[in-house]
C-alpha cells in the first residue's frame, strides 16, 4: 500500500525529525499545539483521518470512537500507557490500537529511584533550605533520613519498569519484593533476588517502601485504597511513577497528613483531580509533573516506535507493539 495515501492526525508536536520523517511517509496533519487538543477539534479532524496518533492527554472514549470518520483504522499511541484508550470499543470497530514499549523502562525506572532517594533522605526538603537561605550548617541531628540499604522494597507490578527499578534497588543493597498477576521465571526471578507474594496484602504489610509499577487498568484502579493503605508500615514510603488511579489518593492524602505514613514520590496524580493542593502542603511529599520518560532519548525511540508501527500498517501487517484487550 503506498503510505502517502493514508491520512494522519497527530495530536500534539512530536520531536522534530520524528514529525518530518513522518511527514515524508504520509499525509500529516498535527492539529493540536504544545497544549492537550481539545476533543470538539480532534473529533472534527478524525472524521477522515486513517490513522490517529494521540498522547496520554487525549481521552479515546467510547463517544469519541462512534464520532470518527469510518476511515479511523489505527491509533498509534505515542507512550506505553493505554488506559486514556478504549481498547475494547476500538477493537469492536476494528480499530488497532499500538504503543510505545520498553524505549521508556530504564528512564522511568530512574525516576522511581530518584524519587524514592528524594524522599528516604529528605532532598527537597534540604534544598528548599538552601533556597530559603535558612541554613545554619551541619548538625548531627539534623534532616536525618532513612537508609535504603537492608529495607524491603515492594513492588506492585513486575513487568519491565518493575523490573528495571528492582534492578537499581538490588544495586543500593535493597530487598526486593513483588505481587504480579503472574509470577516470574525463575531465569528471571533469581537474578534479581526477589521474593514473589501472591497476596497483595502480605507485600503491603511488609514494605518499607512501595513502588507502583502496573499499569492503570479496570482491575488496578484503586488497588492501594484505604484498606490496603492502612496495612503499610507507619514508617513506610510510597511511590508512583506508573498512574494515579493505581493509588486511591484521597486516602493517601489523608494518611500522609495524618503522619500515618512516613512520606510519598509522586510522578503522576489521579486523572482529572489536577494535584492535590493538600499534597503540595506536606513536607515529606515529593511531587513530579509526570517526567518518567522525560528524556530527549526516549521521546526519541518513542516517535521511532510510533512510526514502525504506523508503517507496518500500512504495509499491510499488524503493528508489532500492537495493545489488544486481553492484554490490559
Ligand atoms: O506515562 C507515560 C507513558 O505512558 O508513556
């Protein structure tokens, strides 16, 4: 099939040379801005588009689905969460759907021991000291946090970026812990030392600190609610670099505030609520604005990513990082 003739909407700018090759391949139009493309517009440009390529801050709902134009035959996500997707209704029209796996692992995995660093010995605690010009020098007491060697780290969802952290946590002498819809192979599971829990609880009671790793789905949604919140150690961290709705954030708000939990490493927040300004109050909370992949690398190998799929399309087959329901 020659791909020039297939029409592309792509939702936000991309890297520059990935939006050029990608222009060279098809008919290209990026309707959206550096801003999230407002759904009467992206309706409007789906109704003969053949291909979508959107981000995480597009919504492909049901409705939105029902409105496109029947050409609508591929959305290529660029990112590896689907959970703004509706997979199921898109497959029930015949719509592939792809994303962008394993070029973000190692990046994200980084963010979730950055923040797990930050807020074990207190970073920004100790910067916004410096910043504020409060320091009066070293002090044997002073802003002592906690080691990170010997403790349990427990971690809910060892696909990849689980992995990948728990790879890094072994590196700081961590014990590692992990609960999964399957647990690994050994020739997986040995090297990295770690103990699989089958019930979430018993990885809960145990952890010193959390780290989410699964993806967003209807079954993960609120996995850690406040019965499951209040099993963690008084003395325990969280953190998330996965999505939001893993986590029931309310309950964590009130847990943290409570000084019921020992602290938080948040990356991304549940959809819609924007960040908690109770959050932003808590000294013992570090708060991201969703950058586990924000490295000029990855959004490379992303865009990269998107275009094989979008021209294996094309050429007739199924993307290779193609997303089907039962996979979610
Ligand atoms: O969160 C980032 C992604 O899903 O790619």
């Amino acid at each position: 099939m020659s791909t020039k003739r297939l029409s592309v909407v792509v939702t936000r700018r991309l890297p520059a040379d990935v939006e050029a090759r990608m222009a060279e391949l098809f008919d290209v139009r990026v309707v959206g801005s550096d801003k999230p493309l407002d759904r009467a517009a992206l309706l409007a440009a789906l109704q003969d588009a053949d291909i979508l390529v959107p981000t995480l801050t597009d919504t492909i709902d049901a409705p939105l689905l029902a409105g496109a134009g029947e050409r609508l035959k591929l959305i290529a996500n660029y990112g590896a969460g689907v959970d703004h997707i509706d997979v199921a209704t898109a497959r029930q029209r015949g719509i592939l759907v792809s994303n962008t796996p394993g070029v973000l692992t190692e990046d994200t995995a980084d963010m979730g021991l950055a923040l797990m660093l930050a807020v074990l010995r207190r970073m920004t605690e100790g910067m916004a000291k410096m910043q504020d010009g409060v320091w009066e020098g070293w002090a044997p007491e002073a802003l002592l946090g906690t080691r990170l060697g010997g403790k349990s780290l427990g971690i809910l969802g060892m696909g990849r970026i689980g992995q990948a952290m728990a790879r890094r946590a072994r590196a700081f002498g961590m014990n590692i812990h992990y609960h999964n819809r399957r647990r690994l192979h050994a020739g997986l599971e040995e090297p990295l030392e770690a103990t699989f829990h089958e019930r979430l609880d018993a990885l809960v009671g145990l952890s010193d600190v959390i780290s989410v790793n699964c993806p967003h789905t209807p079954s993960t949604f609120h996995l850690l609610n406040a019965r499951r919140l209040k099993l963690m150690k008084p003395t325990a961290v969280i953190v998330n670099t996965s999505r939001g709705e893993v986590i029931d954030e309310n309950a964590l708000t009130r847990m943290l505030r409570a000084g019921e939990l020992a602290g938080a490493g948040l990356d991304v927040y549940e959809r819609g609520h924007g960040v908690n300004p109770r959050l932003r109050e808590l000294p013992n909370v570090v708060l991201l604005p969703h950058m586990g992949s924000a490295t000029r690398e990855a959004r490379q190998e992303m865009g990269e990513k998107v275009l094989v799929n979008m021209q294996t399309f094309a050429d007739g087959h199924r993307p290779p990082d193609q997303v089907v329901p039962s996979m979610l």
